[in-house]
C-alpha cells in the first residue's frame, strides 16, 4: 500500500485505528496487508509501514486524537464535522488532536491541540447543519462510545 493508497483507505473508513484492534479497521494492518500480532515494529516491513503511516498521519486533512477507546485514532477530514456535531458524547481530552513534533535534538514530542480550539471554521458551520442521526449515519456506529459514557 501507497501512502497515497492509505489515505484514502482513511478517507473511505472515515475513522481507523493506527495499529490497535477495536470496533474500526486499523491502519497498520492495511499497509502490511495482513494482520499483525504483536507489535507492528517486529514485522519485517516495519520500516515501509512507518513511512507509510507516518506520510498519512502528516496530511492536513486526517486528525489524530484517542477517539476510540483512547487509542491512537486518525479520522479524516470528510467526517470532522459529523464528529463535532456528537462532540458532546466523548470527554473532550478524546477530542483532543496530537501530533508528533520533531524536537533539535532529534527526538519525538506529542503536541496536544484541546477540542475545539482545532476545529476549522467552515467544520464547525457544517456540523450545526448536521442533524444527529446524520452525523452518526457518516460517522458510524462503531466510534461512538459505549452508551454509559453519553
């Protein structure tokens, strides 16, 4: 798989998991092309998977925050405003968006964006148009928390 050929399996799904299992299709497991036991490091296209992900994760329309079940969750830009229609559903450190920051001396950092502060204005223009069984119906069923938490 591309990274061209993985965004758009994240724009066709709208929410995947970076590498976890759960309710939505995992994006490590698409670039391998088969499921991956263990971690995804040990795999012996590791490297390509990384570049991979990583050029997807880079992309200006995919957000990534810990959406489902507080995994590393990426979800594309075309279902932004279903999810700030249901924002109310998720505590909104779930909603918060991270990415990865090169820091000089060569190491990885976690940025944290708090929701809303993230959200794009037409996004949010769109989302009060949505009406929720819309807003469940683009983002599916399987992102939503379990009922105790909405």
């Amino acid at each position: 798989m591309t990274p061209t050929q993985a965004l758009a399996f994240v724009r066709r799904h709208g929410v995947v998991l970076m590498s976890a299992r759960g309710p939505v299709p995992s994006l490590v497991d698409a670039v391998a092309g088969e499921p991956i036991k263990g971690s995804w490091w040990s795999h012996p296209d590791s490297r390509r998977i990384y570049r991979v992900v990583e050029s997807v994760c880079d992309s200006k329309d995919v957000m990534l925050c810990r959406l489902v079940g507080g995994k590393v969750t990426l979800v594309h830009r075309r279902v932004w405003p279903a999810l700030v229609r249901l924002a109310n559903r998720w505590p909104k450190s779930a909603l918060a968006a991270e990415r990865q920051e090169h820091t000089d001396r060569g190491r990885h950092r976690v940025v944290r964006t708090p929701y809303p502060k993230w959200v794009p204005e037409e996004v949010a223009a769109e989302a009060k148009n949505l009406s929720e069984a819309n807003a469940i119906e683009r983002l599916g069923d399987a992102c939503l928390p379990p009922a105790r938490h909405r």
